[in-house]
C-alpha cells in the first residue's frame, strides 16, 4: 500500500505477477481508509496478463454508486472498467440489511457457473450447490429483500445523500486543524492522524465526550465510518467542537503515553514473525474462552 494515498501500490503489483498469478484485488473502498483504489489502471494489468481482477466493494457497493449519481467525484470501479470480472457487495452494511448475506456478482455467466458445484453420480441422488454452503438460512434472504424493496433506489440515495454530506463536513472539520492529517483522498468514510502528536491522545478525549473512533496502525491513525446515527441534527456541529477540545488537549498533553493506543502499534519498530504468532495465540486463547459452551 502506497503510504501517502493509502491505495495499492501499482508497480508492487505489476512486479509480483507471474505464471502462479489467477487474479488481482482491489478495494472499492477500503475499510481502513474509505479510499478506492486505481482500478482501472488494476483492469489495465488484469487484461495484459490475462487474469481475473475483483473489486471489493464489500464497503462501498451500495453507497458509492448513489454517490457517484449526486455528483461527488468518484474513480469508476464497477464493470464498466475493463477488465473487472467480479465485484463483491455486503447487504448488511449500506444495503441495510441484517447480517448473513452479501452479494458476489460476475461479470459473464460462463465465470459465475464456474463457481457452482456439482456430484451428480453421488449415491443420495445428483447434488448441486451454487456456492460453497450446502444449504443456507432462507429467512436471512427474505429480510434482505424486504430491506431493499422497502428502501427502494430513492430510500438508498436518500440516504447515501446525507451520509456524503455530513462526511464532507466532518472532513471539513478536520481540515481546519493544521496538526491534524486526512489520509488519501477519502469517500464517506474518512481517516485522519497526526505528524505534531500521537494520534490516540485526540481519540483519548473524544472517547470523554461520546465518541468512540476506530483505531488504526501502522501507521497510527483513527478513522471514522459515517452512517445514519451521524447525520441526526446537530452531530456535525459536535463534532466540530469536540475535535477542536480534542486537539488543545492532544496538544497540551503531547509528552504522555495515550491511554486508547495500548493495543496499537505496540511492537517497537513494528511487526515481526514472533511477535505474529506470539499476538495469534494469544488472540485464539481468547476466541476459544468466549466460545466455550458449558456442558450440560
């Protein structure tokens, strides 16, 4: 990733394709960021070598499109870029669905019936399966229908029209701040850090007046995901003054360790092979004590 526009890093990529290579990714956008990256320049590569390349618009798959249509700038990342085979879109996150469906679409039917899977000489009779679950929960996909057809294309440009509004000035907000840093070139979903002060000193007070912002490493930053609850009457003007409170004490309390970065960027000098596998084990050690189920 190019450090400074927070995309991939293109000649990174053209280098390490080879024979072994079936297909490209790129973020249409990146959580981390809200930054899309160059895909047509990616579509470019995909068809001089002869590959596939997936968009991941997981994120930004049912909100960048109605952006798009309301006139903020947006780089083209769906199918009319060439050399885009597939795109992946999450119904439970700006489709406002509920969680267990997201929608995997293909450019052509011969790539999509590539993915289905078949045993018809099985001994229970002839099995087909359009994906890799066997079964799933029809009711999850009932909800998601119901959540779109409710919405309708005016519902999620309703909302997709607040949402990139209250991100502007929330951004804006940020801008004001000299010591205060946007990382690339952000959509609705915005990141910011500090070259003046460690980062996690603002997110230290803004937690004392509400706000809970995602942490980010290496490097240090904290981001901001703008949705509905944001764009309620007055959040923005919040915002706006709790950042400025925010970056005063940041400031002013420039020589302590933040209490919010702990669990960030804690490996002097950054990651390495140890300290991985040392952060996995204990990390499973956790998932497998939440997941312990009390015999009965």
């Amino acid at each position: 990733m190019d450090p400074v526009t927070t995309q991939v890093d293109l000649e990174w990529v053209r280098s390490n394709i080879d024979a072994n290579t079936v297909a490209l990714i790129g973020s249409a956008c990146n959580y981390g960021y809200g930054t899309i990256d160059p895909i047509s320049e990616l579509g470019a590569l995909a068809l001089e070598h002869d590959i596939g390349l997936h968009v991941d618009g997981c994120l930004g798959g049912f909100i960048l499109p109605f952006g798009r249509e309301l006139g903020y700038e947006i780089d083209p990342f769906d199918f009319s870029v060439p050399g885009v085979t597939t795109i992946s879109a999450d119904t439970h996150k700006y489709g406002y669905a509920l969680k267990g469906t997201s929608v995997l679409c293909f450019a052509d039917k011969a790539l999509r019936n590539d993915q289905y899977f078949y045993l018809t000489d099985w001994s229970g009779g002839k099995y087909c399966s359009p994906g890799m679950d066997g079964s799933r929960s029809g009711g999850l996909l009932a909800a998601t229908w119901a959540a779109m057809v409710h919405l309708g294309r005016s519902g999620y440009r309703h909302y997709a029209e607040q949402i990139f509004s209250t991100s502007v000035a929330m951004q804006a907000a940020v801008r004001e701040h000299p010591s205060l840093r946007l990382m690339g070139k952000p959509t609705f979903l915005f990141s910011f850090t500090s070259d003046e002060f460690d980062i996690y000193l603002v997110n230290d007070f803004l937690r004392t007046r509400g706000w809970r912002m995602n942490g980010q490493q290496y490097p240090n930053a904290i981001h901001m995901a703008v949705t509905c609850p944001q764009t309620l009457p007055g959040v923005v003007e919040r915002w706006s003054v709790d950042l400025a409170d925010a970056v005063a004490y940041a400031t002013a309390h420039n020589d302590e360790a933040a209490k919010s970065g702990a669990i960030y960027g804690g490996v002097a000098g950054g990651p390495s092979e140890e300290s991985d596998a040392f952060i996995k084990v204990i990390m499973a050690g956790m998932m497998d004590k939440q997941s312990a189920v009390p015999s009965l």
